[in-house]
C-alpha cells in the first residue's frame, strides 16, 4: 500500500509505504510532523519506522526532527536513512548545506523558517540495495543532488522519484551539488530501465508514468 500527503508551502509529497511483515516506510517528511505522525500511527502503532530521504534537501526533511521525537514517543522505533553522498544534510553539517543551498536559489526565508536540527542518519542505503526488511530497491539517480535516489516498489509497480523525476519535467540543477548531464543519464538510463508501465510519484505535484515522459528523452 502507498499513500501520500501533501504538507508544506511549496507542496511536498510526503509518502508512506506499508508492506505486508514489514515496517512502516515514511518517505520524506517535508514539513507538518503533526499531520504526517497522524497518519503514520494510523497505519502502524508501533514497531519498527524506517524514515527514508530522497536526497536532503531541507524542503524533504523539514519535518523530521520533530516527526522523529513524536514516533518514538508513542513507541515507534525509528531509523533514518539516505545515501552516503547526501549525508551532509543531516547532523552537524545540516545547517551549513542547507543554508548555502537556499541562500544559491534566493530563498534564505525558507531555510530561515523551517531549518530545524537534524538527526545523524541511522544508515546508508546504496544502488540496487533493498531498504531493511522491506521489498523496496534502492535506485541511486544523481543529479538534482549528488545522492539523490528513488525507491523502487516491484509489487506496486510504482517508483517514487523525488526531485529526479516529475510529470512532464524533471528537477532543477541550479545548485552546487546538481548535475545536468548526471540527471539525464539517471532518467534515461536508470528510471527509462523499468517497465513503461511504471507509475512515478515525484517528490513535488503528480503522479506520472514512465512511458508518457520517455516522449521528452532520447533514449
């Protein structure tokens, strides 16, 4: 099962995916930690939560501190992943990034408003891995960030794509961590390698499928 809410002034997906005998996913908890705990106790009380990031840029993990403490509070075991190259982001490097990356794109009132402390990461998650105790594979798809990944869910045949992929576009690679050419070859080489068929949920607005944006590309 995947769900989604949409939380935060720029309209971020927040996904949970929830597999049978296996725990809770929560895939980038943006911003609104009260209404994404909501819907997280909702579909598992306790247990084992892995909170997995895209990439991480703060619009995708404004939230998590908080989400984090609120979890665990109600009995949650909480683990937070994302990939090695995006792990600055997080802990004592997190507001330094976070702040040169929005100060680069003119936004420095979003940082200023919703940066909050972040957590180490628990773990690192790398291409082709499956997310722990989960079915779900790790795509590594650079570009939009040097760690940027998608998480691939066979039985849904469904891929979340966060800031790589969008219905009729892709991410923007204005920063000085993003790669165009990285981005292209993520899309065309690694996302265009699923089944067609595939629905990709992005990181911002809707759901798409891999098909309809091969149209854009030369594969």
């Amino acid at each position: 099962m995947i769900d989604k809410i949409r939380v935060g002034p720029i309209g971020l997906n927040c996904y949970f995916v929830k597999q049978q005998s296996a725990p809770l996913v929560i895939v980038d908890p943006g911003a609104e930690a009260r209404s994404i705990a909501k819907r997280a106790l909702e579909l598992q009380q306790q247990g084992l939560v892995l909170i997995v990031l895209t990439h991480g840029h703060l619009d995708h993990t404004g939230a998590l501190p908080e989400l984090k403490a609120m979890l665990e509070a109600e009995g949650a075991t909480v683990r937070v992943g994302i990939h090695r190259l995006d792990a600055q982001y997080l802990g004592k490097t997190a507001r330094e990034i976070n702040e040169r990356i929005f100060r680069g794109i003119n936004a420095l009132g979003y940082f200023r408003k919703f940066f909050t402390e972040m957590p180490e990461p628990d773990f690192y998650f790398e291409h082709s891995e499956l997310l722990p105790e989960t079915s779900i594979q790790i795509l590594h798809t650079p570009g939009h960030t040097q760690g940027s990944c998608s998480f691939y869910i066979p039985d849904e045949h469904t891929v979340l794509t966060g800031d790589t992929l969008f219905l009729d576009g892709r991410g923007r690679t204005d920063n000085y961590d993003s790669d165009e050419i990285l981005l292209l070859e993520s899309i065309t080489q690694v996302l265009f390698s699923l089944p067609g068929d595939t629905r990709a949920f992005p990181g911002h607005g809707d759901e798409t499928v891999l098909q309809h944006e091969k149209r854009y590309y030369t594969v």
